[in-house]
C-alpha cells in the first residue's frame, strides 16, 4: 500500500482496536479491579501507580493480542463477508499481525516477571484460554451451531 509499517498499524488500530475508546475503558477496568481487590481484603489505599500501570498496560495488550488472535480466527469468514476489513483488503498481514503478537507477549511475560512474578500464573492461564478460544476450542463447526454456548465460551 505504499504506507510504513507503523502509519499502517496506526490505521489498523483506528479501525480494528481503537486505543482513544478502548485505552480509558481498559484503565477503568484495571483500577476498579484493583480497587474491588484491595476493598475484599480490607486494605486501605490503593496499589502502587507502578503496579497500576504495569496492570493496565497488561489487560490493554492482552485486548489487543485477542484481536491478533480473532484476526486469525475469523479471517476465512471476514474475507468471503467483510473484505473491507483491514486484513483482507491488505492494511496489515497477518504475518505482520503475528510478529507484532509475538512481540506484545515477550513484553508482557518480561515486564511481568519483573515486576509481579506471581502474576505470570494467572497471565499464563489467561494465554492459554485466549489460545484455545482463537482455534475455537477445536470444535468450531458445533459451536457455530449453538450460538448461545459460542457467545459463552468466547
């Protein structure tokens, strides 16, 4: 398309996971989870604006590697039915898509270990789940079938 590789994932974010809506949302979850968390266990305060940080920016890139991974998943359907998507019509590849996933997650694993190694479990269980959810638990055609547990289990 002509355009750099970064002014392209910059497009790619505006149309597929806008950081302008979803960044403060994501924020608001991370800080009511902390807060929620800190309340349930009667500590008074709240967490470190590092930890707080370092959280947000987790759940944020999280997000954004469940729409790497949708990107993969639906990218059969979304080239038959919605070519105008970004993928499909050549924004971004999913190779490119792939290597920026693979990066997110070696940042996301060291920045974790480094601050919260303990955390790493849940991140880890979070992977894997978002990992079988993004081949569709390998029972794509039934869940397709009942719409009810797809929406579930996704």
């Amino acid at each position: 398309m002509g355009k750099s590789y970064i002014s392209r994932l910059w497009q790619y974010q505006k149309e597929r996971f806008p950081l302008a809506q979803h960044g403060p949302l994501i924020a608001i979850f991370a800080f009511s989870s902390a807060s929620y968390s800190r309340m349930c266990r009667g500590d008074s305060g709240f967490i470190s604006i590092w930890y707080f940080v370092i959280g947000a920016l987790t759940a944020m890139l999280l997000f954004a590697l469940l729409r790497i991974s949708d990107e993969y998943k639906d990218f059969d359907d979304d080239s038959k039915y919605r070519p105008y998507r970004a993928v499909p019509r050549g924004l971004v590849s999913l190779t490119e898509l792939g290597w920026l996933g693979v990066g997110i997650l070696i940042f996301l694993i060291a920045i974790n270990a480094i601050v919260m190694p303990r955390m790493l479990i849940p991140f880890f269980i979070v992977i894997i789940f978002m990992s079988l959810m993004g081949k569709e638990f390998f029972i794509s055609r039934w869940l397709k079938r009942h719409p009810l547990t797809y929406m579930a289990s996704h």
